[in-house]
C-alpha cells in the first residue's frame, strides 16, 4: 500500500527531469544555431555560454560544422577552442587539413598551435595532431 502512493511523486519528478533536459539540450542546439549564422558580435555572448557548458556542447558543434557557412566555421572553431577541451583536437586536425576554406583552414591550424604549447594532456595531443596533418 506504501509503494503506491510514492509511484506518482516519482514519476513526475522522472518526468520533470526529462523536460529540463529537453530544454538544456534544444538551448544548446539554438545556440550553436545562432554561432553557426549570426554576425560575431551578436554571436559573441552565445559563444560564451557555450564555452561554460563546456565539453557538452561539442557534438552539437560538429554537427552545424558539417553545414555552416565559412564565416560560421570560423565562429564554432572560437567556440572549441574557448571550450578548450582536447575531445575536439581529431575535428581540428581534420579542419586544418582539409576544410575548403582558407580562414577555416587557419583558424584550426591556429586552434592546435594554441594548444600544442602547453605542457599537459591536450597539448601532447595538439602537437601529434599537428605532426600527423603535416603533409
């Protein structure tokens, strides 16, 4: 009789937490939207609220990578490196290697170099993704 009665609160709570979810997740998709279209100094502050959800926000930047215009390439590439998290050094390197775009190209390339002079994790696998994109 006890277990009953506790059902329902749990179920909503479960069902509360599934909805904020949702919404965390379809904010970061709109602002990677907004990154990925919108001139930097509207972007600006977008970029930043993505830099502080941190390693989270990546995939959904691969994914506008894939359809962004240059000037919005250029924009998410910020946006990793401002997250800073070395999950993102293969994209990088891929990028800086073979992007169609020469700003794209460059900032990557910027992005690993960056990276590559620091004396941790990230940036050993910043210098081997620098050595593996040379040609």
């Amino acid at each position: 009789m006890l277990v009953r009665p506790l059902v329902v609160p749990v179920v909503c709570a479960c069902a509360c937490a599934c909805a904020c979810v949702q919404d965390l997740d379809r904010d970061l998709q709109d602002d990677v939207s907004i990154v990925a279209t919108r001139e930097a100094a509207f972007a600006e502050p977008v970029i930043a609220r993505l830099a502080r959800r941190g390693p989270r926000a990546i995939p959904a930047i691969e994914t506008a990578l894939h359809t962004a215009k240059p000037t919005g390439r250029v924009q998410l590439l910020i946006t990793l490196r401002r997250i800073g998290d070395g999950e993102a050094i293969p994209l990088l390197r891929h990028l800086a290697r073979w992007d169609a775009d020469e700003a794209v190209r460059k900032e990557a390339d910027f992005t690993l170099h960056t990276w590559a002079g620091g004396s941790d994790a990230r940036g050993a696998a910043a210098r081997a993704a620098l050595a593996a994109a040379a040609p």
